[in-house]
C-alpha cells in the first residue's frame, strides 16, 4: 500500500516560512502564522505517530514547527523593540511629524 502524505504538513510548513518572512509587519501577521504552523505541525506529527506506516512527509511536520517557533519568538522579539521605540519616542508624536522628529533629535542627543 502506497503511504499517503500527512494532511497539513506541507500547510504548516508554508505557513511557518510565511511568519518568518513577514515578522516586519509589526508581528501583527507573522505571530498568528507562526501559532498556525506550529499548531499544525504538531497536529501531523501526533497522526504520524500514530499510524507510522500510513504516512510519510513528517520532516515537513517537524521542520513547520521548528519555523513556527522560531517566527513566534522572532515575531514577540520585533514587537517589544517596536513597543519599546514607541514607548521611547511617546505614543502621542506618533501622529505628530514635527514632535516625532524633535524627540527623536533629543533620543540622538543623550
């Protein structure tokens, strides 16, 4: 009997590279990637160990949760840098052009 492949885990791994390569959108699309992949990758891996003999593709399991820790951590490490920025700069110049650049000028002068 020829094996079949392990649903989801060519998905997971899609997903685990896609919240690597957009955790510069602020975290705010790699972070639920990253959860996916790694929820899904686990997911194939516990249907692979079930039934071994039935499966094969579970590397590309194993690798998405892999990618999908590393783009969750990557992702919760960009977005407290940009918190700390915001939080350095003050959230009400964000909207402010001329306060941004004068604060920004005097995080320069420290």
């Amino acid at each position: 009997m020829e094996k079949q492949n392990l649903p989801n885990a060519t998905v997971a791994l899609v997903l685990g590279i896609c919240s690597i390569v957009t955790r510069c959108c602020y975290g705010v699309i790699g972070l639920p990637l990253g959860i996916a992949a790694y929820i899904m990758g686990n997911k194939a891996v516990k249907i692979d160990n079930e039934n071994p003999d039935e499966y094969e593709g579970v590397k590309n399991a194993n690798t998405a949760k892999i990618l999908g820790i590393i783009g969750i951590v990557l992702n919760i490490l960009y977005l407290i840098c940009i918190i700390y920025v915001f939080s350095l700069i003050g959230w009400d110049a964000i909207g402010n052009e001329e306060l941004m650049m004068e604060r920004l000028n005097e995080l320069q002068d420290r």
